[in-house]
C-alpha cells in the first residue's frame, strides 16, 4: 500500500533512447529515477517492446524505492528506536 501512496506525486515515463534501449523515468519531488534496458544481440528474436518497458520500469522502481529507504524510512525508525530507548 505504501509504494501506491508515494507514488501519487510521481511522474512515470516511457520512451527509448538511441540504438533501441528501452528508458523509464520516475520523477519524483525533483529528483529523477532512470531505469533502462537493452537486448542482448543474441536474443533478439526473444524480445519485444513490452517486455524492454517492463524491465526499464521494475530497475527503475528499485532505484526509486532504494532512494526512499534511505532517505526516509531508515531515519524514521532510527528516530523510533531512540523514542523506544529513552522511554525503557
């Protein structure tokens, strides 16, 4: 539910870059979050565009998530484990 309620303020985009590579940019509160993908030219036969997107979309998510443990959630319990702390 949380990553729903974080990404109501975000701006998810599509698109390719030059030479094919699949990109997906998650901006968030003005910071950019880029996930791309690229097919291995041995498996050319197997990839589609759906399948490129995804992948640039999930490595963008990780990245975007990422960001967010570490700058919001890691603090947050740092700061509840003290409170717990200080009231034993």
């Amino acid at each position: 539910m949380y990553k729903e309620i974080i990404y109501m303020n975000a701006d998810i985009s599509f698109g390719y870059t030059d030479g094919g590579h699949a990109c997906c940019i998650i901006k968030y509160q003005g910071m950019e979050f880029v996930g791309e993908a690229t097919c291995h030219p041995e498996d050319e036969d197997m990839c589609n565009e759906k399948t490129g997107l995804t992948i640039a979309h999930m490595r963008a998510q990780i990245k975007f998530l990422q960001h967010y443990k570490d700058n919001n959630l890691r603090p947050r319990l740092s700061a509840l484990e003290h409170l717990h702390n200080c009231i034993k």
